[in-house]
C-alpha cells in the first residue's frame, strides 16, 4: 500500500536521466513530484513551497549535495524537509558525511526502483507520523494553556469564595454578637429603671421628711430643755445631734449614687443601640463617652492605694468641633469598645509608670477623624503585620477571640466606607486612627 502524500516529492539531480528515471518510478505509485538540476534551483523551491520529501544528488557541479544540504538545514523555513542522498559514492566517508549534515538515509546508483519506492514511502510516513505528533503536541500545549488560565480563574474565584466567607462569618459573628449583648444590655438597664426611678422619686421627699423632723427635733430641744431622765438617757444612746448632721449627708451621697447609676444606665442604651439596618445622625462624642463610662471600672487603680500593682488609667481627651455622623452608632461604639479595651491590656502588660490613653477627634478634609493612644510598648513587626487577620491574638487562652480587630476594620470599612490604621513606635506605643467620610 502506497502512501498518498497530499504534497510532493522534490527530485534533485544534475542527470536528466537520473530524474526520468525516479519521477516515472515515483509516478507509477501514485506520488507527485516536481524536479531541479542545481542546488540553488533545489533551495529556491524548498522555500517557497516546502516538500515533504526531497531526494537531493551528492556530486553535481558548482553547489554540490552537502553544500546544499547545510544551506537547507540553516534555514528554518526549509530544516524541517527530510533529505534522501542519491549517489554513486557507497564509500563509509561520505555516508557518514551526509548523515551528520542531518540527511535521514542514503540511495545509492545505480537505482533499484522497489528499494527507492520502499525507502521514499517510510520516509513519508515518517513525515506524516512527526507532523501528526507536532499537531498534537500544538494541541496539547493549547490545552494545557487553557487548563492554566482555567485553573488560575478557578483558583481566583475559590479565593475570593473563602474571602467572601470569611467576611460572612465576622457579619454573623459581629451580628449575634451585638444582638446578643444589646439584647442582655436593654434587658439590664430596663431592670434598673424601675428601682431607679424609684429611688429618684423618693430622694425629694425623704428630704422634706428629715428637714421636718428636724425642725420638730430643734423645736422640742429650745421649748422643752430639761427632758426626763428616760428620755435623756434615749437621746445619748442615740446621738441626736450627729443624726441630724449627719443624715442630709447620707442622703445626698444616695442622690449621687442614685444620678451615676442612671448614668450608666443611659450610657448602657447608648452603647447597644440596635441600628444595624439604617444608618442615622450620630455625636461621636457621646458613643466615646458611653464606651469609657462602661470602662471605667478598669481604669482604676489594681492593688490598693498604698501599694498599688497598676497605677490608675488617666484618660487624656482631646475633643474637636466634629459635626455628627451618618453611621451606626452601636456598632461604631464596638470598635471604640474594641480599641480602648485593647489599650487598657497593653497598658496592664506594659505597666508605665504614669498609664495613659489619649483620646482625640478632629475634622480634617471632611472626615472625622478618631485617634486613639496608649504610652504602652508598642507592638513587634510580626504582630503588626498579622494585627488585622483573623484569629490572630497575642492574648492568653481564654481573654482573646483574635476577631475584635478584624470584626472592627470591617464595621470602619466596609460599613461605614471609611479607613481604620494604625502606627506604633517600639516603647512607646501604639495608635488608632478612625477616619470617617461625612457627607
């Protein structure tokens, strides 16, 4: 079975017999051939239309087989052509020759028309074979470049995927978060209005009561200076006079107690308030207070006055005419929450001589701006580069969650379109800033 090549067969040779010869030869089986007498003649049409196989004379005159082997070979547009040298030379010299000048095989004359047959239809299959490997390597490579940018697209949405679950989970997290302590917190302060007011409601009275009953006191003491002896005996064991110095006291001091309880009911609701579905106009002045209020308890003094373990907290604040905020209150005051806790644990850890956190809010280019600073040491490079993923914490077992500053760049950024950063100087510590666009 003969192959069909859909090119032809370029016939080299400087003997027109030699080329009747193999073209009637090659003719027979069914193949297309073209013919050149020279080298040069050979390289002209090799280039422009590329044979699938070229049967190529060693000893013709001027550029003789080798020479117009190398030429081909140094061409790329003409490298790839298989060569068959056809020559009387049988000596190993020359056969070696050809082959190292990249010729496949050799025809020796005179010509055996079966073995050319034979020799020119493996070639072209061969030829056929390389270029059905070559497509498929092109295919191949294709694929696999398709395969690449598929992957890559692929990898790219899995990423964003997790980066979109991620974020989902801090939403659920930071929502049943303060779902649950503004629940718990309205819950509280309900509770406490009610003795509250009473209290309240019943200080005026009370007071009314006492300068009464002290005015009737006095009034027995100028009208009726000698009691009896019984009744002496009463009024010293019960120290009259210090009772009725010493009772408006006491009832100031609950007015007072009655008033800060208030307070920290107030600043209980202002801190949870529930307004997650719409932004309203808020003083961020008074979330600040709120969250310092709730504080408080940890700005003290540790340890006693004498011998104190942790000097108590001054809070330094540096207020700006800062016009109110279209945000969610409750959620901005976590982050307040948030930071300000963060600096009362480095200031514990830290233990300055004189703890201080200084708190300041400015209006600059139409933001307002929150800066937030402790005198604690600072943080390393490792723990400011990881600061704001999450889960990270450098807190022990148990006080850390390593979600407060990510759930707290997420309220800053992506609730509120505005930017949460910071800068630290080793020993000297750390600062947030809270820039928030106003509009």
């Amino acid at each position: 079975m003969h192959n069909q090549a859909a090119g032809f067969i370029l016939i080299v040779d400087d003997n027109s017999t030699n080329l009747s010869v193999l073209s009637q030869a090659l003719k027979q089986v069914g193949l297309k051939v073209r013919m050149a007498m020279d080298g040069a003649s050979a390289i002209n049409i090799a280039q422009q239309q590329s044979p699938e196989l070229m049967l190529l004379d060693v000893q013709m005159p001027g550029m003789d087989g080798f020479e117009t082997c190398t030429r081909l070979k140094a061409n790329p547009l003409t490298q790839g052509i298989p060569i068959i040298f056809t020559t009387a030379l049988a000596d190993t010299d020359s056969k070696v020759k050809g082959l190292s000048l990249g010729a496949l095989d050799y025809i020796t004359k005179p010509f055996e028309e079966q073995e050319v047959i034979a020799r020119v239809n493996v070639h072209l299959q061969l030829r056929q074979l390389t270029k059905t490997l070559e497509e498929r390597n092109a295919q191949l490579e294709q694929w696999t470049e398709v395969l690449e940018e598929r992957v890559t697209e692929r990898t790219a949405e899995l990423s964003q995927t997790l980066q979109d679950l991620q974020r989902y989970q801090l939403q659920l997290v930071q929502s049943e978060k303060m779902s649950a302590l503004g629940q718990l917190v309205a819950g509280i302060a309900h509770e406490l209005n009610n003795p509250i007011g009473c209290i309240s409601s019943n200080l005026a009275p009370a007071f009314e009561y006492v300068s009464d009953l002290t005015k009737v006191v006095e009034f027995y003491q100028q009208f009726y200076p000698e009691a009896t002896s019984k009744l002496e005996q009463t009024l010293g064991d019960i120290d009259i006079d210090f009772a009725l110095e010493d009772l408006p006291k006491l009832l100031n001091s609950m007015k007072l107690s009655a008033e800060r309880i208030k307070d920290i009911s107030i600043s209980l609701r202002n801190f949870s308030r529930s307004d997650a579905t719409t932004k309203v106009r808020a003083n961020l002045h008074d979330g600040l207070e709120s969250t310092l209020t709730i504080l408080r308890h940890r700005l003290k003094a540790v340890g006693g006055s004498a011998s104190a373990h942790r000097p108590a907290i001054e809070v330094i604040k540096n207020y700006g005419d800062v016009p109110d905020v279209e945000c969610y209150p409750g959620l901005l005051n976590q982050v307040f929450m948030n930071i300000l806790a963060n600096a009362i644990d480095a200031l514990e850890e830290s233990l300055p001589a004189t703890p201080q956190i200084r708190i300041q809010t400015a209006f600059i280019d139409r933001h307002a701006v929150i800066r937030i600073a402790d005198n604690g040491i600072g943080m390393s490079a490792e723990v400011q580069q990881k600061l704001f993923d999450q889960l990270f914490t450098t807190k022990a077992v148990g006080r850390g969650t390593g979600l407060g500053l990510s759930i707290a760049r997420q309220i800053v950024e992506e609730k509120h379109q505005g930017r949460l950063s910071f800068t630290f100087e080793v020993g000297q510590g750390t600062e947030f800033a809270i820039a928030l666009p106003i509009i």
